[in-house]
C-alpha cells in the first residue's frame, strides 16, 4: 500500500494536503481535486468524509466526477501525529457522486446547478442505523456584493444502507430561487446527540460563494428527539428563541429560533461538534479571510469571542502581521468530530485557487490547534 504524501513533516499537521496529489491516498479511489472533506463517525466506528465538486485529475485537469462523493478511513490518530489515510470509497474500488440527480437541470425543484453538503451525521435509533447529509441546492453562483443568496433549496438526503444508495425526505426548505433568500434554513451543522439525549443542530443562510452581501454571521439553534429526525418528523423541533426579553426553548410552532449572534462578519461554511465537554464552532469569516472558533459550555449558553486559527495572508488585515498558521485561499474549516480535545483540535480547510488555475479545489489537515 502507497504511503500518503504530506506536505507538512512536523509533529502535528499543518495544512497537509489530503488530495490532488500525485499517488494520494484519494487518487487511488479515482479522487483528484475536490474541496470540503466533511468528516462523521459511521455505524462502525470507522470515518467518512463528504466532497464536494470533484474532479478525476488534478487540478482542472480530467473528468467532472460530481458532488457530493465520500471516501472513508478505517481509523483516525487522534494526535495528528499522522495525516488521515483513506482506505475506502463509496462506491468501492472508485468513488462516485452520491445523490441521484442531474446537474445544471430541473429535478422537480427548479433550475440546479450543483448539490453543496453541508454536514454528515450517522445515528442508530431501535437498532437501525442511517446516515444523514444536509445540502444546499445552488441555483445560480452569485457575484461579489450581491443581495440575494443564489441557492435553490435545501434538503436532508438519507442512506439505509451505509452510503450505497440515498434518497430525500420529503421535507425541503425554500431558498432564494423559491422566494426566500438568506434564509437560515439553508446551511445545517449537527452538533451531535447531547447528554441529555437530543440532537443538536446549528443553521444559517447559504453563503457558499462567499460573496452575499445580506449574511451578517447569523446562526440559530434547534434541537430534535433523535427518533423524530431520523423518521423525518422534521417539523418536529424546539427553537431556541428570545422572546419577552429572555431566552427559552419552544415548539417550532411557537416562534422561529433567534439568531445566536448580532451582526457580525460573513460567514462561509460553518461546522459545530461537541469536543470533549465543550460545544466548539468554527467558521470561514470571510470579512477577516480566516477560519476561526468559539465555544461554549452548552449549545445554548454563551459562546466565547472568535479565535482565529489560520488565515489566508499574513500581511492583511494587520492583525494577521506574523500569523504562523497561513492558507492562500481558504474556506471551509470542518471540525473533525475525532478530535483528541481542547488542546489538540483537528480542522479539515479547503483552498480554491481560482484566480491562477491551479490547485482548483483542494483539502487540508489542520491538528495540534487549541480552542
């Protein structure tokens, strides 16, 4: 077996490049150059990790494969030590798009361009186990100050057979395209069963191109019974709600959720896990071209200031002056829901290098970061 090729030596990794590599670990399940890595824990204890827009070669080079595809990895170092190492795919022996529909087409919905994930989550309810991905429907990629999103809808795809074959609840939520730009239903993170034994999930707007301009950082919260969801009693929920100057948790009849934070910077893609006895966010701020994190105790107590991690230059803006951790291009930042702790958090960062056309779409391994 072909060993992988990190870019990085050191102790923990650096912005290691996962694929679009010549002789990688995803090269050798047909993946050249592809974006996001969403990773989940599966039913067996082994890991996926969702693509996006993939490509059979590196760079632009070869064949469109699709979006969403998976690849798996039988098991994570914690530490970081050494970089994920893909095993398997889905399907086996080359990896496929996942999702049975048509790109730049009408599938029922309206226009589609792609299908954008968001997030994977795995849960086993009465001994049965299913697999869930949140995805965006793009229905036109929008331009640099533009007020209205650009997506379709969203949905929540499911396999009842660990990934071999998916099909939609039938519950979607309208997008810009149907009436509803910005709204927070279109961007999904699952934060993961809680102690208390309910299924936490964060949303916000879509904002996949970085460029809409209504964003403002906006994240809400709900919470689901795990049987509800995984039946797709989708309507079935608690928001999280400010209402007569307090905040509490109501039927989804009741009220909408509130934002958990005023206006602040866009935000691209966004992830939540619950990391050891903390809740950790992390987002692509694409005002300050960085991936930054904040915590909380519980999903619904008070999140702490962002930390950032990496940024995408360190000459600007000047608080990124001599910021050693540095990706040109980046967007994304995954949590890994494997992550060893506070102390040794592992992010998943995509780059797309448009402006030079090279390295279109790449991910890469981030550990050894503390929140």
């Amino acid at each position: 077996m072909e060993e992988p090729m990190p870019r990085s030596v050191a102790s923990v990794q650096s912005g290691t490049y996962l694929v679009d590599n010549v002789r990688d670990s995803a090269s050798r399940f047909g993946m050249g150059s592809s974006d996001l890595g969403i990773p989940y824990l599966r039913y067996d204890g082994t890991w996926g990790y969702v693509f996006g827009d993939t490509f059979r070669g590196q760079g632009a080079a070869g064949e469109y494969a699709g979006c969403p595809l998976m690849l798996y990895q039988a098991e994570f170092d914690r530490s970081g030590s050494t970089p994920i190492f893909f095993t398997a795919s889905q399907p086996p022996e080359k990896c496929a798009e996942l999702f049975d529909y048509q790109h730049h087409a009408d599938n029922g919905f309206g226009h589609e361009v792609t299908r954008i994930p968001n997030d994977a989550i795995t849960l086993t309810v009465g001994g049965r186990s299913r697999i869930f991905i949140q995805y965006t429907s793009v229905h036109r990629w929008i331009k640099a100050g533009s007020t209205t999103d650009g997506s379709l809808m969203s949905g929540i795809a499911y396999s009842d057979d660990n990934g071999a074959t998916w099909r939609d609840f039938d519950r979607h939520w309208p997008g810009d395209a149907q009436g509803s730009s910005g709204s927070l239903e279109m961007m999904w993170s699952f934060a993961g069963v809680d102690p208390d034994g309910l299924l936490y999930v964060f949303s916000k707007a879509w904002n996949g191109s970085h460029f809409y301009r209504g964003d403002r950082g906006q994240i809400q919260v709900f919470r689901y019974k795990p049987v509800d969801f995984f039946n797709g009693r989708l309507d079935a929920r608690e928001h999280w709600a400010y209402l007569n100057g307090s905040w509490r948790w109501v039927p989804a009849a009741e009220a909408r959720p509130s934002s958990l934070f005023g206006p602040q910077n866009h935000i691209g893609e966004f992830s939540v896990k619950r990391i050891g006895d903390l809740y950790v966010m992390s987002y692509f701020d694409v005002s300050d071209g960085s991936i930054r994190t904040r915590t909380a105790p519980r999903p619904d107590q008070v999140w702490t200031a962002p930390k950032t991690q990496v940024v995408a230059n360190a000459w600007w803006p000047p608080s990124h002056w001599f910021f050693g951790r540095t990706q040109p291009y980046l967007y994304g930042g995954y949590i890994h829901p494997g992550s060893e702790g506070p102390t040794n958090l592992t992010l998943l960062i995509s780059a797309w290098d448009g402006q030079l056309g090279h390295r279109p779409y790449t991910v890469t391994q981030w550990s050894g970061l503390s929140i």
